[in-house]
C-alpha cells in the first residue's frame, strides 16, 4: 500500500472549495495553517464503521448544532449552509476516520460535496479534508 502524498496546503485551503484527501499525520499542520488563513477549524473524529446515526451525531457534536437540529440528513444539511451559530470567514472540516457503511458513504459525499458547492456560490472557504472513505478529489 502506498502512502498518500502530503497535503499541499495553500491550495487546500485557498482553491475551490472541495473534499480533498489527507493523511492523519497532517493534522496538526493542516489546523495551523487553516487558522494562519482565519478560518475556523472543526474536527470530527469518526471511530472506523459508522452508520447514520454515528456520522450524524458525530458532525452535530463537531459544529456544536443548535438545540433544533433535526439530527436526519436534511437538517445536517441545512445547519452545514447556514452555521449562523458558528460565525467565522470560512471553515475547515478535517474529517479523521470517517469509514461510513455502504449505504451513507455516497450520501455523506454527496452531502458535503453540495455544502462545499453551497458556500462556493457564497463565496465563503469551506473545505473538507479526510483520511477516510468519503469521496475526496484534487479537482
């Protein structure tokens, strides 16, 4: 197995907004240098398999959701596009092992592939870097 090339973390953090690839030991790196660009870093550590619940509990304990968060897809999404609770310039993600069952791997993708495309239309930096299974891409 090889082992994934390191992080280039200006373009991580200054490109279109994505879901990109990392590896666990730029952690500390990638939170440095998020905040060095003003951004308000969130870490969600998923503990290997995870189904709905696990990854949408996890998330909600990550951002702090507000009380009436309806903790189901929906409402995940509409808390990730709105973060008015969360006030920052923009926001890094780093999403530490995220392996999510069959079934909500291609959701949670398509899920933070369409906030990243959300807050892009916004104009605000809202990046996710993983070392897990969720779909990352350099585009």
């Amino acid at each position: 197995m090889t082992t994934p090339p390191e992080t280039d973390l200006t373009h991580a953090l200054t490109g279109g907004n994505r879901i990109l690839p990392m590896r666990t030991d730029e952690v500390d790196a990638l939170v440095r240098a998020a905040q060095g660009h003003g951004r308000r870093v969130i870490i969600a550590k998923l503990d290997g398999p995870a189904d709905k619940a696990d990854i949408i509990d996890t998330l909600a304990r990550a951002f702090d959701m507000p009380r009436w968060f309806g903790r189901n897809w929906d409402a995940l999404y509409d808390c990730l596009t709105d973060l008015s609770w969360l006030p920052a310039d923009g926001y890094v993600l780093i999403l530490t092992g995220a392996s999510p069952d069959a079934a909500n791997a291609p959701i949670l993708t398509d899920l933070l592939t369409d906030c990243c495309d959300h807050w892009q239309a916004e104009g605000v930096p809202f990046h996710v870097l993983t070392d897990g299974v969720v779909g990352a891409n350099t585009a």
